[in-house]
C-alpha cells in the first residue's frame, strides 16, 4: 500500500506536474518576499508609485519576467527572478529611454495575444547589462515592454508614474 489517508482512501505520490507547481510556487512566494523586502529598504518618499506586473518582455528574449516595477522621480527599478542570473534589479533611467509608447488593455502583445492592463513600450539607448545577447540598443525594432496586471494599473501608472517620465524621456 502506498499510504492512506485519514479517511481510509488510498493516497498516491504526488505526480511530477504537482511536484514541478509545488516548486513554481514555492518559487514565486521566495520572489514575493524578495522584493517586499526591497520595498521596505527604498526611500518611500521618492517612490511614485510601485505595481506588481505581469510582464517584462526585453528585445528578442521570449521568456516573460513577472515582478514588480518601482517608478521613481529619475527612474524605473524593475526587480524580477532570472533563471540564470537569480534576482534581478533593473535600473532604467527615464532619461535614457527613447520612443516610449504607453499602450492601453487591447493593444497585441509580441505573442499576439492581448495586454490584459495595458503596457509600457519603449527603448534603451546603451547595452543592457542582463539581456546583452537579446536587446540591440542599436536596433530599432528591439524595445522593452512592461505589462500591467490590471486597467485600473495601468490608469494609476499614467497618472502618477508617465507625466514625470514624458519629462525626461523622448516620447514617440
């Protein structure tokens, strides 16, 4: 007998599809209080405003970075778990974006689906330092784009986060 359980039926190994969520998660809670730690370290009095997003999609790279993105005065800290380099802290400073493009919920998404809450579009104009092989910042077709969760996000980050960026980055 394989075990039983406390009423009486016979309870089987976890299948390894419940083992690899049960590592998933256990994964994505470890990143979550990665980066609730990080908040609490950052002077909150500079933050404009912190959302956990659905996305972060860089040049080529197919692979979607789930995180949290910090829109401060001078830049966005975008802070996700990366398969090969760990934890991850992007600085990206507004002043070194070019042709940013605010997307609202319905605009196609790189895999033709749709953006649930809307995304932030733009470039970097110099190498990045994780995505190297990925993002061209010569390449005008490579950008960077950040997915929001919710509509209701994406409205919070235009009306708090985009004036302060429009200031200092070039908009398309």
């Amino acid at each position: 007998m394989v075990g039983s359980s406390a009423d009486g039926v016979d309870a089987e190994p976890p299948s390894e599809l419940r083992q690899q969520l049960a590592r998933s998660m256990a994964s994505s809670d470890k990143l979550m209080q990665e980066v609730l730690s990080m908040s609490s370290r950052a002077d909150r009095s500079e933050l404009l405003l912190q959302l956990p997003t659905r996305y972060l999609l860089v040049g080529t790279c197919d692979c979607r970075f789930a995180g949290v993105a910090k829109f401060l005065p001078t830049k966005v800290i975008y802070a996700f778990e990366h398969p090969v380099h760990r934890h991850v802290e992007m600085h990206m400073a507004y002043d070194h974006m070019v042709g940013v493009r605010p997307r609202p919920a319905g605009g196609a998404s790189r895999s033709g689906g749709v953006a649930p809450g809307g995304e932030l579009r733009f470039r970097i104009a110099a190498p990045l330092a994780y995505f190297s092989k990925d993002y061209d910042h010569a390449n005008d077709a490579h950008e960077l784009r950040i997915g929001f969760e919710t509509v209701a996000d994406f409205k919070r980050f235009e009306k708090a986060a985009l004036p302060q960026i429009a200031s200092l980055a070039k908009l398309e």
